[in-house]
C-alpha cells in the first residue's frame, strides 16, 4: 500500500515538473516574437523617418534649384531713347554691346523677306511702315505676317512727306491715320514713330506724348547713298562704319542691296559683340 501511494506520489511530482518546463518555453516563444515584432516596428519608423528625411532634403534642394533658377534669369534691362545723339540709353548697369535693328519704308518688297531672315537668325527689329505701301489687302497682309513673325510695326506716317512742310492738320492725319490702320491690320497700336527723313516737328512731338508713343531717329544708315547700294558695299559699312556706339540705332531700308546683304550685317556686329535690343525694352 506504500508502494502504491509513492508511485503515485512520484506520478504526480512528475507531471507538475513537466508542466512548469513547457510555460517558460511558451513565455520564451512571445517574448521572441515581441522582440521581432517591436523590431519590425522600430524599423519601419525608421524607415519613415529616412523618408521624411529625403522628402525633406528633396524639397529643400528642389527650393534651392528654383531659387537659383529665379536668380539667374534677372529682369530684361530697360532703355529709353537719348535724343542728343540717337542712342538707347539703359536704365540700368549692363556690360553689354548693344544696337537696335530699324527697317524703314515697309513693307514695299522684300519686308516679309527681311522679317524671316531675322526670324531665323532671332533677331528682333521694328518694321516703320508707310500707309502708301499698305493700301492693298495683299500688302495689309504682309504687314499682319511681318507682326506675326513677332516683330514690332512702327508708324512712318502714311504718305512719307516731311512733317514741316504740311500743316498740323495734315500731319496729324499723317500719323493717326496709320496708327489706326496697323491696328486694324495687326489687332495693336504702334508705339513707335519715325518722322520721314527724321523731321520732328512740335505738333508730331506734342501728338506722340497724347498717344503715348516713342518717336526715334538713328545714330546711322548709309543705304540710300549711291555709294553704298551693293550688298557688299553697304554689309562693310554698317558694320565698320566709325559711328558703331554701344546702343546704337541702325537704319536700313526695304531695298534689294539691302536685303541681299542683312545676314552678313548681323554676323558681322555679332562679331563685335553686340547683342540686338529688343523693343519691348524701350520704354517712354
């Protein structure tokens, strides 16, 4: 009988031996997969912080770009026409070499031409148109193209008479009178102004300031004279000639030496180093 009550005994000291083994394990095997969880977890908001990080980095170098993008394109230099001696005159320091393309007495043949060589080499002028070369649908054709290629139309009055001989009457009719035609044709006023042989008068001065346009002569031009009327006699001078000052206006023509020769007349003063304003920066 004592046997059996110790084998018993032994029995059942066993079994709780057995059972209080197997709960460490069970403990041992959660606090495992805790640790691996709290782990993942740990790492995942690492993970984030990096992406925040770089998200951060990203935005703050993306500022930088825009911002040195901004700072390296600084506003187009301002110039106003000087009228002691018919230069454009920046409003501000620029170490540039500058001229300012003008083509009078467009668009009679070869001003449409002219205007797609420009285009082509992104050159910016301003056309002066005369009424008389305009009085077609054809030509008022070639005018809208001419502004559509993106150059300004100026006003040369309609009939290209010296503004002196005629009276204030005619005169005003001589500019208003083209104003209103070219913004019929290119949906714009002109702006600028050139008196025929650059005669100015009072009236046209006092009629510029109420429409609040920019009248302008030149500093040069040599296509009219005799001497000059090849494409390489008149290529040479308005490239050498003495009077090429920094914002200098060039004066050309619709003319057939004039024309052949205009490639040669850019290459040559980009040679030099100058650089072509363009009119939008002409202010009053």
């Amino acid at each position: 009988m004592k046997k059996a009550l110790l084998s018993l005994l032994i029995v059942l000291l066993a079994a709780c031996s057995a059972q209080t083994t197997e709960k460490p394990n069970e403990n041992e095997h959660a606090g495992k997969q805790m640790n691996e969880d709290q782990k993942q977890t740990e790492e995942e908001g690492e993970d984030e912080a990096d992406t925040e990080s770089n998200n951060d980095s990203n935005s703050e170098e993306n500022t930088e770009d825009g911002k040195d993008e901004k700072e390296s394109e600084p506003d187009p230099i301002q110039y106003t026409v000087h009228p002691a001696n018919w230069t454009l005159k920046p409003q501000s320091e620029s170490e540039l070499q500058t001229v300012l393309l003008t083509i009078d007495d467009a668009p009679d043949k070869h001003a449409l031409e002219m205007a797609q060589k420009l285009k082509d080499l992104n050159v910016p002028a301003i056309f002066f148109v005369n009424g008389h070369f305009m009085d077609t649908d054809e030509e008022k054709k070639i005018v809208k193209q001419i502004h559509e290629l993106g150059f300004e139309i100026g006003n040369h009055t309609m009939t290209h008479s010296n503004l002196s001989k005629l009276s204030v009457d005619k005169q005003r009719y001589e500019i208003k009178q083209l104003s209103e035609e070219i913004r019929n044709v290119t949906g714009e006023a002109p702006k600028f102004f050139r008196a025929p042989f650059g005669v100015n008068t009072d009236f046209s001065k006092q009629l510029m300031d109420e429409l609040q346009m920019i009248y302008m002569n030149w500093t040069y031009g040599y296509d009219w004279e005799k001497e000059y009327q090849t494409s390489e006699s008149i290529a040479d001078i308005m490239v050498n000639t003495p009077l090429l000052t920094n914002g200098a206006i060039l004066l050309m023509h619709d003319r057939d030496w004039t024309n052949e020769a205009l490639v040669d007349i850019v290459k040559g003063l980009e040679s030099k180093g100058y650089t072509f304003v363009d009119p939008d920066q002409i202010v009053p």
